[in-house]
C-alpha cells in the first residue's frame, strides 16, 4: 500500500516509518523537516509541510491509499497540532476519495480514562498536560465523525525500552492491572499493522504493558 504518515519525525512516527517500509508499503514522510528522518529505502519519499496548513495537507494526502497520523508538540503543552492537524488530515482524505485512517492518541483518553491511576489522572492529564489531553480528546472525537475508516490506537506512556511485542491489546476501561507504559517500538509496530488489518476497523484500541 501507499501510505502516508503525519508527524514522521516525531519519537514514534520515525519507527512506524520505519516498521511500514519493513512491511512492504511505500511511505511518504510528511513533516516539517523530513530530513531529520535518518533512513534510506527506495520506497520512501519525504514530504516537507506543514499539518496545520490545509493547503499543504491536501496536497500532500493525494495519491495515496491510508494514512497515519503520529502527530505531536515535543514539549508544548499549548499546541493543538493533534486536533487541527488531524481535522485537516480528514478533510484531505475526504476530498481525495482515501479512506483508511489510523491515528495515535493516547490511553485516558474518554472511556479508557478508568485504566488510569491516581498520579495521571490527577497529576499529569489532571494538571500538568491538560491542554494536551484535551486536544486528544478532540482529535479522537473529530476521527470518530469523519466517515472513515478509521483506527484510534491509544498507547500507555511511551519508554525507549526495546519492543517486545508481548503488550495487552483491546483491554476494558475496567482493567487497572497495567503499568501504563509501553515502548515506542512497540507502538509503531501496532499502529504498522493496523494498516491493513481491519480488526480493530472503525474501534479504539488501547495498548500497554
């Protein structure tokens, strides 16, 4: 397939690049600086844009056959990228007749907030990464109305541990029995997957150790 993926410079969009070139697929990496993508494969090509530009988005999402949005603000707690970035994505898709979408946001996020314990609840997405949340609450919401094809996969938090593979998938709000983190390599290699697999076809899937 001819995939496109949004935020692929960022810590898990460059391995989903990676793990979907793994795969078979031809990549387009579309990000402000694409050439902070350190990879060399003849089915990768790099897209510098801009998400927030819709512009530049619709061109960008033409031609191709899914997409995959990785989008994030590094350390910005302010930034609506995930949200905005991703309704642009949507109405591109919408427009180009592409169908498949696959878009990472993050486990608390609406029902699976109960997996959650006390420190991100009240802490981190009660208070210090608030904005944040919110915006992955609006993205989700934005996803879910678009009439696509959809996959929302909502990981723990991310670690530099090595993949393992060996994560809970599709687990209940009601499962408190985690330890909230997963790796990074982990998580591209699910959202990689998702691609082509409709299991989880129009659901949030949440994923974590």
């Amino acid at each position: 397939m001819n995939v496109i993926v949004f935020g692929a410079t960022g810590s898990v969009g460059k391995l989903a690049v990676s793990e979907l070139l793994n795969a078979g697929h031809s990549v387009s990496a579309f990000a402000r600086t694409p050439d902070k993508l350190e990879l060399t494969d003849p089915n990768l090509r790099r897209i510098a844009g801009d998400a927030l530009r819709p512009d530049e988005v619709s061109k960008a999402v033409a031609g191709h056959d899914a997409a995959v949005i990785t989008l994030g603000a590094g350390l910005s707690r302010s930034s609506l990228i995930r949200s905005e970035g991703t309704l642009n994505v949507i109405n591109a898709m919408q427009t180009h007749g592409i169908r498949r979408l696959i878009c990472q946001s993050t486990l608390g996020a609406h029902e699976s907030w109960s997996n959650l314990n006390f420190y991100w609840k009240r802490i981190m997405f009660g208070a210090f990464l608030r904005p944040v949340f919110k915006d992955h609450e609006l993205q989700e919401s934005l996803v879910r109305a678009s009439g696509l094809d959809w996959t929302i996969v909502r990981p723990g938090a991310f670690t530099d541990a090595p993949a393992t593979g060996a994560y809970k998938e599709n687990f209940p709000p009601s499962d408190r029995k985690l330890t909230l983190k997963i790796a990074r390599a982990d998580i591209a290699a699910f959202l990689a997957r998702q691609v082509a697999d409709m299991t989880y076809l129009k659901r949030s899937v949440a994923i974590s150790n």
